[in-house]
C-alpha cells in the first residue's frame, strides 16, 4: 500500500542517513589519532620507546654542556613519554569503543540489510511466478483431457510455491528482526558518541542533553519510572502496546498467557517495542506472542511491579484467615504502593479483569490468570534464579493476585482508558465486546481504610 510503501521510503532514508553519519565520522576520526588503526599496543609502544630515546639523547647533550637546561629537557622528556602513554591507551579505546562499532554499522550491517531488502524483491517475484503459474495448472484440469497428468503437475507446482512462500517468510522475518535490531542499536550508537567524542573534540554541555533525551532506548530490564521519565508517558509502553493489541484479537483466544509463543516471533516483538516502534500489525495475529512479550516485560523488570519493598506486606495481608479483612488488608497495601507502580497496575488489572469476563472461551479465570501471571508481578528480593523466586512464591502470589483481579472494580474504581497514550487504534465494536469489569461485591465489607481520616487511618495501617 501506499503507507507501507512511504513507510519503507523513510526506512531507507534513515538508514543511509546513519550510514553516510558513521561513515564520515570514523573518516575524520581516524585522521585526528596519532597511532596507526589496528597497530597493537606493542607496536605503538615501540614507537613512543625510539621517541623517548631520541629525546634522552638530546637531553644528555644539553645535561654535558648546561646542566640547568639538560635536567629541565630530562624532566619534559619524561613527561611526554607519560602523555604519550596515556595517549596511546585513550586511543585504544577509542577504537574497541567507537571506531570498531562505527565501522560494523556503516560496512557490515546497514549493507547486509540492503542487500536482505533486495534477496526479499527477488524472493517475492519467484512467490508471484510459482503462483501464477500453479493458477494456471489448476484452471488446465478444469478445462483439459488428461486430467491425471494435469493433477499431477499441478500439485508439483504447488509445492514449488509452497518452498517459494517458506523462502520468502524465512527472508521477511530475518530482514525484520535485523532491522529493529538496528533501531534499538541507535541509541546505544548515540551513547559512544556523548561517552567517547566528547573529550576527543571538546563538544559543547549540548550534547549530554541530547544524551538524555533520546528516546528510543530499551524498554525491556529497563526500570519502571527510568522508561516512564525518558519516554513521557503514563502507562510503560510494553504494557500499554500488548494490552491494546490483545483487546483487538486475543480474548477470546484460549490459554493466553499460558501458551507458549514462538521464539522468532517473540523476540521480533520486543525488539520493536524496544525500539518504539508503532507499526506493530503484523503482531496483531499472534496474541499469544503478544501475551509473552508482556509477561516478559514484566518479568524482566529490576524490580517487579508490585515492590520488593512491600513483598512482606504482601504476603502478610495474604494470610489473613478472614476473607473480608484479608482484602481489607490487601487493600492497604495496595493503596501503599508507588505512584507509578500503582498506574501501571491498575491499567493491567482492569484489562485481566475483561479477560476473565470471557473466561468460558478463553478458559482464564482469575484465578489461571493469577497463576500463570503472578510471579512476574510479585517475587522475593533473594539469591537464586527468577525460576526458583517464583517457585518459592507461586502459592503466595496467587493468593494476592487472584482476589485482586477477582475484584477490580473494588479496589481500582475509577474508569481506565486503555488507549491512553492515543497511539494505538481502538478496537472495533465487534471484538471490543466488553465494557469495564463489573464484579459483584456486595459480599465485601466496603470499608476502605483510605478513606478513614485522622488516627483510624494510622490504626487501620497499624493493624494489618
């Protein structure tokens, strides 16, 4: 189409913007080193050795006939054989660190991705001749005698449209992944340039502003309210993205959240979230890659959604026998939680509510949803891998997170805007066939201890 077209156009356009970028910058970087590219340390070292013996020569000289000026020459002779060592090892890393990924960028990447985009046009014309010539076949049966022989190469044809399509799927996904691998890469480029440029051309304080407010950073095992500063927004992307995309095809989808996606198609998703990206249609057809790059966002995070800070909390309220005061309790800490965490866990709340609605199709109840989303919401500050956390805490975590999604309405009662940001079409009436929770808790006891004033409120805190 003409969007994917113009899409494509700007793609290309950026990337050989980079390119020309990486490429005259290392060009008049390598011109400004004294040393030689790709000589080692040991060669260099020499060199600096037959600079420093020359001046020790001279110096000597001066030291016979004006001892005064001989041991001033000795003493500057010895202090640019330091420099000259400093300079040597500052120009080492300016290499490993900026010379050697410019030069990967410019000659390697950017080019292998061209020619992909190229392999991909030709791939995509033999697909079209395979088919139009398996058509063909198949209108000959309708038409001809032989109907045998026709069958026959009609159905050699079809597998020869078969590998033809298989070919081009397996070059579109490579070209795709390299691509957002690339954009998520920009940033990090960005970086060598404010870490490493700096010192070398004496750039202006500009540049470390620019350094923090590049947006296109990971998001994945990035901290929570690091993402929501640098990217402004309210709900963090990965969260925000897969919740809208999974409101248009996945739920209805059976076993979201606990069918494993595919690993080719998972990790092409969160390298365009990491990278920003809102073209995101193509994932729209797979919920159940949709829903683990989700549950990998979450799990991923230095620190999970729900706090280490209030983990005993958590477990506490969780253990309390009384059904009405154990969410009572749960509800305290929930209303202790950060401002950021908070947002961001009401938003996922309110949509696994929605989910559960359709939980005679999808088969997640609350309290499936508890369990298979649990641990990557809530674990033990510990030793040891996210596996074994998640073991030690599953019972724990499924007791706090079932009742709360169970109950949304009741502890998360305002409206949510699952579109928050605007950047994502809303889905269509046919598939947004839900509106907000709407749970029974008459059965709960509405005290909410938020909402008391004075010292029943410290009571109320102090009593969990």
């Amino acid at each position: 189409s003409a969007v994917e077209f113009q899409s494509s156009d700007s793609i290309e356009r950026r990337m050989e913007l980079v390119r020309v970028v990486s490429h005259n910058t290392h060009k008049r970087m390598v011109s400004c080193l004294q040393g030689h590219i790709g000589a080692d340390a040991e060669k260099r070292h020499v060199r600096r050795r037959i600079r420093h013996r020359e001046n020790s020569v001279i110096a000597s000289k001066c030291l016979a006939s004006l001892p005064a000026s001989g041991k001033m020459m000795e003493v500057c002779g010895e202090a640019e054989n330091r420099l000259a060592a400093e300079l040597m090892q500052h120009e080492l890393q300016i290499e490993k660190d900026v010379l050697d990924p410019l030069s990967q960028l410019a000659e390697v990447d950017i080019p292998n991705i061209l020619k992909q985009r190229k392999q991909l046009a030709k791939l995509v014309l033999d697909y079209d001749s395979a088919r139009a010539r398996w058509l063909q076949a198949t209108k000959s049966i309708i038409s001809g005698t032989n109907t045998q022989a026709l069958t026959a190469k009609a159905d050699l044809l079809k597998e020869e449209v078969d590998e033809a399509m298989n070919k081009m799927e397996l070059c579109k996904d490579q070209l795709a992944a390299d691509m957002y691998s690339f954009f998520s890469k920009e940033g990090d480029y960005a970086h060598y340039f404010i870490t490493f440029l700096l010192p070398v051309f004496s750039l202006s304080s500009s540049l470390s502003l620019l350094s923090d407010s590049w947006t296109e950073k990971p998001a994945f095992g990035t901290g929570l309210d690091d993402h929501l500063k640098r990217s402004g927004r309210e709900i963090a992307l990965p969260i925000e993205a897969c919740i809208m995309m999974l409101l248009e095809t996945g739920m209805k989808e059976e076993g979201l959240f606990r069918i494993a996606a595919g690993a080719s198609k998972l990790k092409k998703l969160k390298a365009a979230l990491d990278c920003s990206t809102s073209q995101l249609e193509e994932f729209y057809s797979d919920p159940h890659a949709v829903a683990g790059a989700l549950k990998s966002y979450l799990r991923e995070l230095p620190e999970p959604l729900m706090t280490y800070q209030l983990y005993d909390d958590w477990i506490q309220a969780s253990s309390v026998s009384d059904p009405d005061k154990r969410l009572q309790a749960l509800w305290v800490v929930c209303d202790q939680l950060p401002k950021n965490n908070k947002t961001n866990l009401r938003y996922l709340v309110k949509f696994l509510a929605k989910l559960a609605q359709d939980s005679e199709v999808n088969k997640m109840t609350p309290s499936n949803i508890a369990i298979v989303l649990g641990p990557n919401l809530l674990w033990a500050k510990t030793e040891g891998s996210l596996a074994e956390m998640a073991a030690a805490t599953s019972v724990h975590v499924v007791a706090i997170v079932e009742p709360i999604i169970q109950h949304a309405d009741w502890f998360f009662p305002e409206d949510v805007d699952f579109n928050v940001s605007g950047m994502f079409v809303m889905p269509t009436p046919a598939s947004n066939h839900n509106n907000h929770s709407d749970y029974d808790s008459s059965t709960i006891e509405r005290k909410r201890p938020g909402s008391m004033l004075g010292p029943d409120a410290d009571a109320a805190r102090k009593e969990k």
